[in-house]
C-alpha cells in the first residue's frame, strides 16, 4: 500500500486485511452493486478461485477489473477494454494498479465485452 501514489484508497470487503488510514474494510455488505460502481478499480489478487463471481458483477456494473491468472473468470478480461490479468505478486499488482489508474476506461465497454454471458448463452 505504501508503494501506491497517496490518492489511492483501498476499500476492503470480507475477509480481515491489513488496515491503515488508507483503507476501509466493509464486513456484510447490502446492495453490492452500489460499491463496485462508485469505485474507479476492482483488484481480486486471488490465490486460487475457479469461478469468481465478484469479478464478473464488477464487469457487469462497467468497473475495470485487475485479477490473477488463477482466478477462472480471468479469461474474460480483455486487456486495456475491460481490465488486466497479472501474476500474484506485490510487483505485479502495483504495476497493474498504476497502469489501470492512469488509463481511461469506458464502462459501457466494460459493460459489453461481458454482457453475453447469460445462462441462455452456456
């Protein structure tokens, strides 16, 4: 966090992190939806996660999105359209994290490089 220019503020929702001025952590959240689209980026530096769910509602309300290759939905990320997928490590996610903050994305773009993916489509 302190290697990420002062202006940026990490919201943090469920599980407990590291907390300094700089973040917020939000528990039980009601009307997700509300929070990825009042937020300019959408990180999930997972470890492991076949079908992230929270990736695909970030897409859904046009907020870019950063994750890992180990996350299933990375293959709908569209490089520079819709976000970035890196390697899980410190340097790969501030990199990441500074390109995305200074590149101008449209969220209906965003919007419909996923807006296929239906049930009636799968």
């Amino acid at each position: 966090m302190s290697t990420l220019p002062e202006r940026v503020k990490i919201i943090i929702a469920g599980a407990n992190g590291k907390f300094t001025d700089r973040t917020v952590h939000l528990w039980k959240i009601q009307e997700v939806e509300k929070y990825y689209a009042m937020t300019d980026l959408f990180v999930l530096s997972t470890m492991y996660d076949p079908g992230a769910l929270a990736t695909l509602e970030a897409l859904a309300t046009g907020t870019p999105v950063i994750t890992t290759s180990y996350d299933g939905t990375s293959e709908f990320i569209k490089e520079g359209i819709n976000g970035f997928v890196v390697e899980r490590n410190e340097s790969a996610l501030r990199s990441a994290i500074l390109k995305a903050i200074g590149h101008s994305f449209d969220p209906f773009k965003i919007y419909e490089s996923i807006k296929n993916l239906t049930w009636d489509n799968y």
